[in-house]
C-alpha cells in the first residue's frame, strides 16, 4: 500500500470511528470551537474611509471574501463595524500572534491569490485605508475577544449588537499611570447588556510589513466594548462613558480629547453581541 493511501485510510477511519457503545457524544458549546484561537499580541486597529455611497459594497466585498483567507494563514478578523454618523468610514480589527507572523501573514496575503483576484475591485472604492493603529492587548493574557463566526443557520439575520471604542490619546511617558487609572476607570462598565471585550494600548515596534503604512503619532489606549441594544447603550452605558471620559480627561495623562466610536457589526463580524457569549 502507497503510504499517501495509507495515511488517507487512518485520517478516514478517525474522524468515521463511532462512538463506544452507550458513550454519548460531549454537547459543544459555539465557545469551544474558537478555544484554539488565542494569543494575538500584534493588533491592528484599521479606519478606512470609502467612496461616498459605497460602504455597504465594500462591506459585502470585505465579508464574502477576506475573514476566512486571514484565518488560513494564522491571522484572526476580530471585528468588522460600519461607524454610525460617519457613512464613509469603515472599522475593522485585525490580529497576529507576533510582528513576525505579521509580516509573514501580510505577505502571504497581499502576494496571495485572494487579494489579487479582488483587490482592483476593492481599492477602487476605498480611498484611505492608512489610518492604522499598531496595537497589543494591556496585559498579554488577556487578548480581544474572539468569538466563534456568524453562524448562517442560527443568526440567519447576521451580527447583532453595538460595539464601542474609547479612542485615549495619552501622553508619552505617561503610558502606565494611565493605563493603571483607565483600568479602574473601565469598572463602571460593568452592567447587564454591556461585555468588555479588550484593552489595547500602543504597540511600539517597527512597522514589520511597511508596505502597509502605520501611524507613529501614539501612543493611545483603546477600550473596546460589546453591547446588546441601543436601549442599553443610551441608558444605561454611555452616561458612564461621560463620567469616565471626563474623570481620564482629568488626570492631565492625555493630549487631545476622547475619541468614541459607536459601531454597528457587519453582517459577518465576529465581535458582536452573542447571548450565550456574554
């Protein structure tokens, strides 16, 4: 027997082996499929503006083609959002599980044939895509929520939810005491309907893939939040959001105002609100 054949009947027999009898299969949760999907220390914080009225075409572009083709080469797609009041701007966030994965992923994917087979199509309607923040999660072990994909049969209606970002602009030098007040700052969060799912602050490392530019204007401290309706954003989260931009504001840590970005999922996006995730 030729040993690829051999390998094919052990690889069938394996995943066709029947369960002993009496034994019933362990139930599976839709966490436990992404438990593999950790440890993403380099992080891109992506804002893309697109031609006037071509979002949503962008958005249909970005979810058919390109979460999956990033996950096969090592990367993770967190998250893909369309700003509300900015009709032209476009968020997504993108993980690598180290600056060298990043410039071995990036490479692989833009010399790739995916990219090359759609990227005339998309860079057509996308003319800014350069607003990219290099980011790490606050404390290694604690990476951005990755959620288990859109599940097409059971949220036939795609991604719900709103997601939150607290753009701090922080003052060089001051990235600790910061970050150690913006940490129990973020405590008032902490409500039904409302899921912190991260705290990144600025990676500071060469840009390892420069084809893709980055910007050095740092460093900033990122929360990210999902929650589960605009009932209880506008009730219930965003005077917190106030109280806490105006308190970090206060400390004399940071160089410009608060930037918030409230976002609406894209149909496909993993960071979403997921009931029996949160």
């Amino acid at each position: 027997m030729k040993l690829s054949t051999a390998i094919g009947s052990c690889l069938l027999a394996a995943i066709t082996l029947p369960a002993s009898a009496g034994e019933q299969p362990t139930p599976m949760s839709a966490m436990d499929t992404v438990t593999h999907l950790t440890n993403y220390q380099a992080i891109e914080f992506r804002r893309y503006i697109t031609k006037d009225g071509e979002r949503s075409h962008f958005i249909a572009y970005f979810d058919a083609y390109f979460p999956e083709a990033m996950q096969q080469l090592a990367a993770i797609v967190f998250g893909q959002f369309a700003d509300r009041g900015n009709p032209n701007h476009f968020t997504w966030l993108r993980g690598f599980h180290d600056m060298s994965a990043r410039a071995v992923v990036n490479a692989s994917f833009y010399y790739g044939p995916v990219w090359r087979e759609h990227r005339t199509k998309v860079n057509a309607i996308l003319p800014d895509s350069d607003n990219v923040m290099l980011m790490r999660p606050l404390h290694p072990d604690q990476d951005v929520t990755v959620l288990p994909a859109v599940d097409p049969v059971l949220e036939p209606n795609g991604a719900a939810g709103v997601v939150v970002a607290q753009i701090f602009s922080v003052k060089k030098g001051s990235e600790d005491a910061f970050a150690a007040k913006a940490e129990a700052a973020f405590k008032h969060y902490a409500m039904d309907g409302v899921h912190s799912a991260g705290i990144l602050v600025t990676l500071d490392a060469p840009n390892s893939f420069p084809q893709l530019p980055i910007r050095t204007d740092g460093p900033w401290l990122v929360w990210l939040g999902v929650v589960r309706d605009d009932t209880t954003l506008s009730k219930h989260l965003a005077p917190k959001l106030d109280q806490v931009e105006r308190e970090l504001s206060a400390t004399g840590l940071t160089r410009a105002p608060t930037e918030r970005q409230v976002m609406d999922p894209t149909p496909r996006s993993r960071l979403r609100w997921l009931d029996q995730a949160h």
